[in-house]
RNA sequence: GUGACCGUAGCUCAGGUGGUUAGAGCGCCAGGUUGUGGCCCUGGAGGUCGGGGGUUCAAGUCCCCUCGGUCACCCCA
C-alpha cells in the first residue's frame, strides 16, 4: 500500500518554519515581493497563463527534439485533447500576446511572471519535479537594447539578494539561416569523428548537431577545438546587433563573458544566448538563461516573426545560492504585536471581542485558541515575541477592564475595555516612533 | 532513463563484530508560582527503527525485494 501522507517524488511543500530555506513559505513571499519590485521598477506588468496547455503548443514552441519535449513532459489526456503541465513559460506567453492581439497596445510589451512549472527528470540539487521560474520578456521589439535591458534586469535582480559571485555568458546563435548554414558545415566537421563520439553525441549529429558544442566530454571537446565557430557563419548584420548587445551591457557596468560554445536546448533562441551561473549551488548551476527568440511566434501560428526576448530564473536555485547568507532570509515564528489572553471560559467572550477590534484596527493580533493556562498562554505571547499582552479575567470582566502589560518592562496597567483600541494605539505609536 | 550513497522521536543525530523494556540534545506538554512569559529545576507525551519478505534461539543491526530521499550522469531554471 502505497503512503498516503507523503508527497510525489521532486514536489515539496512549502511551509512555515521549515527547516531547509527552500521549503520555508516564509522565504518564499519575502523573495517573491523583493522581485516584484524591481520588476515594478523597470516597467514591467504581471502575466499570468493556465498551468495547462495543449501538448501541441509546447511541442512546437519549445521544439520537437529537445529533451524538454522528447522526454521531459507530464502529459494528459482527456477526451480528443492531450494537455501538458507546462515546462517553461516563454512559449505560453507567446501564445497569450497572440490570442490577445496584445501588439495592439501603445509601445513595446514587458512582462514578468512567477509560477510552478514542471519537468519529468530525475530529482538531485537544484532540479525537481516541480519547480518554480520567475523571468521577464520584452515582446513587439527587436531593438539590442530590450536585449541588454533584460540581462541588466537579470542581473539587478540577482545583485540585490547579494549573489556577488554571478557569471553571465553570452553569445549569439545568428538567424535560422546563419544557423542552418552553420549546422551543415558542422555536420560535415564532425561526421569524419563519428566513431569517436558518444552514443547521445551522435544521435544528435543527425538530430540537433548544435547540442553537441556544450558536451562535458573531455575526448569531444578536443575535438570541436578545431570545429567551425558559429561566428564565421553569421550575418554581418547580426554580429554588428551582438556588438550593440555588447556595447550597451558594458555602458551600465554589467561584466561579461563571450563564450561562442555557449547554446541553448531550445529550439526557439536566436540571435543573444546568455546563461547565468553561479558556484556552490550543485551541479546545477545555472540560476539563469534566456535570450531572444523572434521566431517563436511563426512557430506557434503568425504569420510574421515578432522580436521577442528575455530571461527564465529558478526560484529554488536562488534560495540555494542564498543558504550561505541565510542571516538574511525571514526564519523563526510569526510575531505579533499584541497577544491576547482570556483566563477562563468567562473571559472568552471579552478576548475575542477585543482581538477582533484590534484586528480591525489594523493590528497584528494572536491570540490561542481552547483553554490554556495563564502560564501557557504568556509562554506563546513571548515565543511570537508580542510587543503587549492584554489580559481578561473575570475581575477585568466584572470591572469591564483589561490588563495591558509591556512585555519588554513587564509594567502593567489598567484600561477600560471602551478605551482599549485607543490605549494600544497610543501604545504602538510611541514604539514605532521611539525605536 | 543510468549509477552511487542513505532512510532510527516533530527537528538534528547516537545506537563496534546480531543479544534485556531503542537513547541524547533541541522542540512540544505539564508542574515548581490557587491570575503572569523569557532563565533555571522536575516530570511527561511522542518511535510498527520507511514498508514487505527471508536467515537466526534472537534483527534497528545480516540478505533480498519494494517505496522514498540525497547526490551525480544527462539536461536545464
């Protein structure tokens, strides 16, 4: 019998407190916010798109034979349809610009989105089944500076929670001519080496020769020392693009490093590649990628290319790359600012009145639940670290007063119940202003 | 999909070569204070040792299977 109380393989909770940042809600929203705001910052607007789409979309968009869709892919089928638990975003977003006609609004389009995503690998570091990217895109441009403006963003984003240690690779992969071009001459290359190749290397000769240049296998890479380079093969106008690229990157400070073996293992890149990574995070090592992709749009159904780039980063490899400066994410329990106590059944009444007044005034209030000691409850008041408690018993009820006690002096006073919202607030407003 | 290692309390982990009722620290609950937190002291709850099968007089410990986890290959965010 299989154990109902556990979750899939590669799918974790996110909770209060875990132990692992990776798995701690808190963490979670606190970075969620923090990117929200540089997103908000450089213009760009939220997007959000089903977590289903059709098979067909993704397939397309993302590319036949990539591993993401030849081997990658929760797929299901319902009736005559077959949907799939989207693996990436940038092709749903796409798909979205073009169903809503969103070229008709004024100016180019930038977006940013957050969400689960989902890939049918083996679980290790840094890699799970489900699995959270956040990313941006300018879409309706093919201007070098959306290029330079998404890695900048990139980078700021990565900079402000104090990844120091960041690489930024770029390259550029051409237009599909360039890269048709380059992939015959490639093949010629490395056909005469067939033999010496690994099996995976080899299928792709005929597959996806491109995949081959990023092989970890050190008898190939001296191989390809001699390959032709993807440069020869490019236009004169998209190398003069990459040094516009280039140019603007260096204008704003953003260091780089030009790698031409650098490719991606999606189908729709053309033009700037890039990859961020970092150390320590594992053999996954990629906090980031991205790059432009004017083609996608044909791909998936219009009828002209539409000048679209941007970034994809993971969300759990960002809190992985943050463990060594964990001082720095939210940890330990809720606090509150004023904690209220009800000793006896008697004073129930009173408590949750009184809580419930101060929440609608804005309050942080806890308050437990069920009948627990006086001691009992003053211990939770401390662990949630309460600047106030205030305490009803039946002397308080009978006098309709309340307790309010400092929790940091210990000092108590007295206060009408009819008073109590104006006392806390009197109360609090010093505090804020005073610390 | 392939490989290596690992599964003992809520958490972090002890439990040589099989041998009484499976332990510690932290956390949790209660008491020490008939209505007062943190510190301290005392006590308590909590484990089918991942699950199943086998070897044995005896298995947390050895063997097999299985399910998970971790890491790596591969690939990507």
């Amino acid at each position: 019998m299989k154990n109902l109380t556990k979750s899939i393989e590669g799918a974790m909770d996110l909770y209060p407190e875990a132990v692992r940042p990776v798995e701690r809600s808190e963490v979670w929203s606190f970075l969620e916010s923090k990117i929200r705001e540089v997103m908000h910052r450089y213009g760009y607007s939220e997007i959000r798109t089903p977590i289903l789409e059709y098979t067909s979309l993704i397939a397309r968009g993302v590319g036949q034979n990539t591993d993401i869709v030849s081997k990658e892919m929760f797929t299901l089928e319902r009736g005559r349809h077959s949907y799939v638990l989207r693996p990436e975003m940038t092709a749903p977003i796409m798909r979205s610009y073009i169903q809503h006609h969103l070229h008709q609004k004024p100016g180019v389009q930038r977006y940013f989105y957050m969400g689960p995503c989902f890939r049918a690998e083996r679980p290790q570091k840094g890699r799970y089944r489900q699995f959270h990217q956040f990313g941006a895109e300018i879409i309706g441009t093919d201007d070098p500076r959306a290029d330079a403006e998404i890695m900048t963003l990139m980078s700021e984003i990565f900079e402000l929670f104090g990844i120091s240690n960041q690489r930024l690779r770029i390259n550029t992969l051409g237009d599909s001519d360039a890269r048709s071009r380059y992939r015959d001459a490639l093949v010629n290359y490395l056909t005469p080496f067939k033999e010496k190749l690994s099996q995976t290397s080899q299928d792709r000769l005929s597959r996806n020769p491109l995949r081959i240049l990023d092989t970890k296998i050190e008898a190939e890479q001296t191989i390809l020392e001699h390959a032709p380079l993807i440069s020869e093969y490019i236009s004169k106008d998209s190398l003069d693009n990459y040094e516009l690229v280039k140019g603007f990157l260096t204008a704003v400070n953003i260091p780089f490093i030009e790698d031409p073996m650098l490719v991606r293992g999606l189908d729709y890149y053309c033009h700037t590649a890039f990859e961020l990574e970092v150390d320590g995070i594992g053999a996954q090592n990629a906090l980031a990628g991205g790059g432009r992709y004017d083609l996608l749009a044909p791909e998936i159904g219009a009828k002209h290319p539409i000048g679209a780039v941007g970034f994809a980063a993971g969300m759990e490899r960002l809190i992985l790359a943050l463990n060594d400066c964990e001082e720095d994410l939210p940890c330990g329990p809720f606090t509150f600012e004023i904690w209220v106590i009800a000793i006896g059944e008697s004073a129930h009444a009173a408590a949750f009145h009184v809580a419930t007044q101060l929440r609608r005034s804005r309050f942080r209030v806890g308050m437990e639940l069920g009948n627990r000691s006086l001691k009992a409850q003053m211990r939770l008041a401390n662990h949630h670290k309460a600047r106030y408690t205030i305490l009803l018993g039946d002397q308080e009820i009978i006098n309709e007063t309340a307790i309010v006690k400092d929790m940091n002096t210990s000092e108590e006073e007295s206060v009408d119940l009819i008073h109590i919202v104006k006392r806390i607030t009197e109360l609090l407003s010093h505090v804020s202003t005073s610390s």
